[in-house]
C-alpha cells in the first residue's frame, strides 16, 4: 500500500514539494488553497468534509446535526 503524500506548490506557483503525510495534515491542509493530500489521507478528508456538509444541511432543515436523522 502506498504512502499518503502532502504535495505543496512554492510560492513562485513553477513547482512543488513532495512529503510524507501525518494524520494531522488532514486538518490543517482542509482549507489550503496551496497544499493537497493523496491517498488514504486524502480520502479520509474529503469524507470528513462530505458529512459535515450533510451534518451542517441537516441543521438547517431538520434542526438536527445528525446527517443519518430524515
């Protein structure tokens, strides 16, 4: 199984950087606009976003932050 990486494009926007991932990458790369994550990591954050855009949605309509509530 690969390794999540934390890919960073430079300042200059001509290049990147290659890291290993840390599972705290998955929180503070969230809402980089610079920094993306692959692999497992990188699922496990675009799913952690996934239900709390339904939790959030959830509130909003049923006052309720549980996303599985109809």
């Amino acid at each position: 199984m690969a390794a999540s990486k934390k890919i960073t494009l430079s300042a200059d926007g001509n290049s990147a950087t290659v890291a290993d991932a840390s599972i705290t990458d998955v929180l503070t790369t969230v809402i980089s606009q610079d920094t993306v994550l692959t692999g497992t990591y990188g699922l496990v954050q675009k799913g952690l976003l996934f239900v709390g855009g339904m939790a959030v949605q959830n509130k909003r309509v049923n006052g309720s932050f549980n996303p599985l509530q109809a």
